[in-house]
C-alpha cells in the first residue's frame, strides 16, 4: 500500500512519461510491471541479473552503485532508487552514492525509509 503511493508520487513528480530511460538502482522488474514503464528500465544490482527479470525482458546490469564509471554524466532520464541507500555502508558511501545517482542522471528519486516509521519496513514487523 505505503510503496503503491510512493510509486504514484514519483509519477506524479517526474512524469516519467517523457522519459526515454530510467536506471533503477537496487531494484527489481516487480517495481515496474504494469506501469508502461518496463522498456525504459535498467536494473542496477549488486548481485547478478535475476533469471525472472530477464526473462521479463528488462536489461539489467550487474555493478556497484557506488562506482558507475560504466554511465557517462546524465546517462539516464530518471534515476531511481527504493531503499537503498542505507544499505550500502557508513556516511561515507552513502555520500559516493548519492553522488553517483546524481551524476549519472538528469533527475533523481532516491527514497529512504523514515527511520522514526512505527513499522519496520524490510521484516514489517512494529517498532523493530
């Protein structure tokens, strides 16, 4: 429910649209089936590409976020990213992300869950 309104707000803010390609970082094909948005989007991952993501057609890379020498500077249209970035180490790295997304992209959409949020978001159990 919480990432459907999120997912709308991102839309409504970028209007991916007009958009010709999107680089979602830390993401997954889930995030995208259905929208009309699935032949825009590259998966970014640290691991290697999913079988059910390619067999979905989407392109999908495996890299580190922290260093995408492979992207020129606004490579992409729109970066996303869907709770990442407190995954990937201390200040510092958070800070060589946040760099990277936005070198590599016109645009942005980093989100993070709000610490203070009742509900833990990745086990979704309360006040963990």
């Amino acid at each position: 429910m919480f990432r459907n309104k999120r997912f709308e707000v991102f839309v409504d803010e970028l209007s991916p649209y007009d958009s010709k390609n999107i680089l979602d970082v830390g993401g997954s094909s889930e995030t995208w089936l259905g929208t009309g948005f699935e032949h825009k989007v590259t998966l970014l991952n640290l691991t290697k590409p999913k079988e059910r993501d390619i067999k979905k057609k989407f392109k999908a890379i495996q890299a580190n976020a922290l260093n995408m020498h492979m992207y020129k500077e606004n490579e992409f249209d729109i970066v996303f990213s869907n709770s990442v970035i407190e995954h990937v180490g201390d200040r510092a790295n958070q800070k060589r992300f946040a760099e990277e997304v936005k070198r590599v992209g016109e645009c942005y959409w980093v989100q993070t869950p709000n610490r203070h949020f009742p509900m833990e978001p990745h086990f979704l159990f309360p006040f963990f």
